[in-house]
C-alpha cells in the first residue's frame, strides 16, 4: 500500500490538534429520544474506557465526562493519527418535570446510554368526573 504524504493535509491536522488542545474538553455527539414514559440519551464514546466515565446531575444539570487515552508505544511511529484523545464532556439542563433521582446509565460496545425518566407527576393521568344529586331534584314516593 503506498502512503502518499501532503504537507497542507497535515499543517491542517497540526493546527486541528492544536486548536483542540487550548479548547479544553471536546463535546461528544448524542442522540436524545422519548421512549414511552422515559428519555434515552445515546453519547457516542468509542474507545472510551468505562471506568473513566463519569455522570452525574446536580439540580437541573446533567454532566457527562469521558477519558480517551490513545496507547502509544515507545519506538511507534505514526503514519497517520486522526483519533482524537483527552477529555469529553457535555452539559445539558433537564427540563421540569423528570425524575432526577432515578436516573441511570449503561455503557456498551462504545455508546452511553442515560435513562431519564418523567415524574409521575409530570404523566398524563385521567381526572375523574363525578356527580352529586341536586338538592332541588328530590323525589317523593306518592
């Protein structure tokens, strides 16, 4: 397999890397979707190890945080390296309404997945209608 090298490709990579680097953590790409009586937040994280995730919500706020480190052996020499390493993270504020205290998480084959679920409050619920009789209406036995 011949390997050509371009030199504006990789001032264009050196600056990205460079530029991602002063930015602080990168944002990682999610899915969000109402499954029934819950939300699902799908964070995509290839690569991440599990123990380096972290979640957590403190009122509204939700956090996630992630650590990739990309191996590097000594003596490697890299032909291309476009896989971004260091730290995710993502900020989103839960609307009213949900159960913040049964939130959970799972992760697998690369994908978070958050599970929100709505308050029992914040459920549609049927309200029921009932009647009394009129004092007016009353009825007398003849």
């Amino acid at each position: 397999m011949a390997m050509y090298w371009d030199p504006f490709r990789e001032i264009d990579r050196l600056a990205e890397s460079m530029r991602d680097a002063t930015q602080g953590p990168r944002v990682m790409p999610i899915d969000l979707h109402r499954d029934g009586d819950h939300y699902v937040l799908a964070a995509d994280l290839p690569g991440v190890d599990p123990g380096s995730v972290d979640v957590d919500v403190d009122g509204q706020l939700l956090t996630i945080r992630a650590e990739r480190t990309l191996r590097s052996e000594s003596g490697t020499e890299w032909l291309v390296r476009e896989r971004p390493s260091g730290s995710f993270q993502r900020r989103i504020t839960l609307g009213d309404g949900l159960d913040t205290t049964q939130i959970s998480a799972h992760y697998d084959n690369g994908v978070l997945s958050v599970i929100i679920p709505i308050s029992e409050m914040a459920k549609p619920r049927k309200i029921a209608v009932t009647s009394t009789p009129h004092a007016d209406k009353q009825v007398t036995a003849k």
